[in-house]
C-alpha cells in the first residue's frame, strides 16, 4: 500500500471504497461492479491493484468514517442490520470483515455474545474450546437460533448430546453473570489476534473479480490500468482465467469438463472462440456429437457478445469447480505447477 493510504484523511473516497470492498470479498465486489459506472470501476480497480496490506485500525477507521457520514443527516431506505449480514456472508469471513463492521450496528452492543453472530463458526469453535461446556451451553441459547444450530453442528457426537442436556436445564440466570461472561467472551475473541495485519493481494483479488464481470468493463478496466502501469497491468493478466486458457487442460480432463456442460452452452461459447478452442472441443467429443455441433454451429444466427461470454464463463466455472475437486489440473498463467 503506498504512503498516502496510510491516512484516511489523506485519502480520497475512491481510496477508502477500495479497502472496504476488498474487505468484503471478490463475490460482494463483483456485484458491486455491476451497478457503478464504467470510470469509478477503472479508478477503484486500480487502487485495488496496489493494495497488499490494511491495519485493521485503518479499517476500522474507514467504515467509521462511513458510518458518521450516513449519521450526519444522509438516510439509507434499508435495513441496516439486514445489509450488514448479507455483507458478511457474502464475505470471506475473516476477523478483519467482523473488526471493520461491528462498528457500524451499534445497537448490538448491548446484546449478549453479538460479536458471535457474526463470526464464522469455525473460529466460534476456537474460542469455545477453552470454555466450560456449561459456559458453552449457556452462551449458545443466547444467541440467535440459526448462528446456535450452525456453531452446535460443528460438535462431535457425544458433546452434543452433553451440551443440549445442559442447555434444557439452563433456568434463571443473572444479568451480572451474562455480563461478567460476555466480556470473558469478547477478550477471548481479541486474543485470537484481531489486532495483526490483514493480509491482501491485491492483483490475484482484482484478477478474480475481473473473471466476473462483462467483457466490455474487463477490457475497459484493464486498458486504464495498462496506461497507468503497464507491468502491473500484466501482472494482473496473469492471474486472470480466460476461456481460451482451457487449451492448456489435457483431454481427459477436458472431456471430464464436456460432461458437465450442456450443447447449447457449448455451442454459444464457441461463437468467438478460436479455431483451436474450436479443434479442441471437436476431438473430445465423440464423432457424432462433434459433427452435430458443428452443424449447429454452423446455422447458429447471431448471438449477443455478452450472452456468448455468459456461457463461456459457465464453461470456466465448471472447471474450477472440477479443478477444487481435485479431478482435472489445469495450468495456471503466469505460475509453475508443481506436482508432489
């Protein structure tokens, strides 16, 4: 991260919304991306690029600043509480996403365990581990019944049978004991380490969400950057996934990837493909079903450019998906594989 975004108050506000939807994850962004103008995303984009690192104090210090502005008079037609959740599940989780939006919804403050509500549930796990089960019963039947069911789940067997034994005979419990345990909880969070660094990087982050958006908003994001820093921009490049990638995966991974996708998919995606991409499919279908698609192919009137990368990007989803699966390999750009 460069000098200037160290400071929030030198900072500008295309500066702060980078950090904030980098915190947010690639899902959160790529969505964002689609409602802003083209300028903005090329702008965000390239702040996004350089940044490698945020304090969480830093963060912290720029949603604040976020949410005094809307305090100031501005008003929002939606519900806060509702939009901070759905920001954290679409986010990647992690403490600094809880450090940075626990500021904004101040009335959780004086709800029992809320800081739980929106901590992943396997780090929950982290922090009961060193509680009684009592503790832990006692916490779980104060927090909101679907975080409860999610984080009881995690359980083994036989701890789960203990801990809803002692949960059904929870009775009365004084308020001075929910606090006392309350804080017990929080400082238990802050020792898991909220206060180091958070980690980014900020070319495999924009290359991800790159993968996401229109063809139009990729190559006009990616031509800005290319002005602005041509080895950054290729860099970028690197990371990013295109359909024309899916030559370098072998053929039994490729045929591996066909049966999961339908003809007419298939037949759009080729509509600006290569010949090779074209070759490629062609052998790893069987004799019929390659001379049926080129046949298609060839009566196939025209296609939108956008509906085109739409199936193309189905292509690619299904292997990554196949690739987290461990089922095929496909040779990244820009990296060595290594093989063990």
């Amino acid at each position: 991260m460069n000098a200037d975004m160290n400071d929030t108050k030198r900072m500008t506000g295309l500066q702060k919304s980078a950090i904030l939807l980098m915190a947010m994850g690639e899902e959160f962004t790529a969505s964002f991306f689609k409602k802003v103008d083209e300028n903005t995303i090329k702008k965000i984009g390239r702040y996004m690029s350089k940044i490698s690192s945020v304090p969480p104090d830093l963060l912290n210090s720029v949603v604040d600043e976020m949410a005094q502005s809307y305090e100031k008079g501005r008003s929002l037609n939606v519900s806060g509480k509702s939009f901070l959740k759905q920001v954290v599940d679409k986010s990647s989780g992690e403490s600094a996403v809880r450090v940075a939006f626990k500021s904004i919804e101040r009335e959780s403050e004086n709800t029992p365990f809320s800081e739980l509500s929106y901590l992943p549930a396997k780090s929950v796990m982290n922090v009961f581990k060193n509680e009684h089960p009592q503790t832990v019963a006692l916490v779980l039947s104060n927090l909101p019944q679907d975080k409860a069911a999610e984080i009881f789940c995690l359980f083994p067997d036989e701890i789960k049978a203990d801990l809803a034994l002692r949960i059904l005979q929870i009775g009365e419990v004084q308020n001075d004991v929910i606090r006392d345990l309350d804080e017990i909880i929080k400082n238990e969070i802050n020792s898991l380490g909220t206060s180091s660094t958070k980690k980014f990087n900020g070319v495999d982050a924009l290359a991800s969400i790159l993968n996401e958006v229109d063809g139009k908003t990729e190559k006009s994001i990616m031509s800005y950057i290319e002005k602005e820093d041509g080895e950054l921009a290729e860099k970028i490049r690197q990371k990013m996934f295109l359909f024309e990638d899916l030559l370098k995966v072998d053929d039994k991974g490729f045929r591996e990837i066909m049966k999961n996708i339908n003809n007419d998919i298939i037949i759009k995606a080729l509509k600006t493909a290569s010949d090779d991409m074209k070759q490629k499919i062609f052998k790893n279908l069987s004799e019929r079903a390659a001379e049926m698609l080129k046949e298609e192919l060839e009566v196939l009137g025209p296609v939108r450019l956008k509906e085109v990368e739409e199936n193309q990007q189905l292509i690619i989803k299904a292997a990554k998906k196949l690739e987290a699966e461990g089922k095929i390999v496909i040779s990244g750009k820009g990296k060595e594989d290594v093989f063990v």
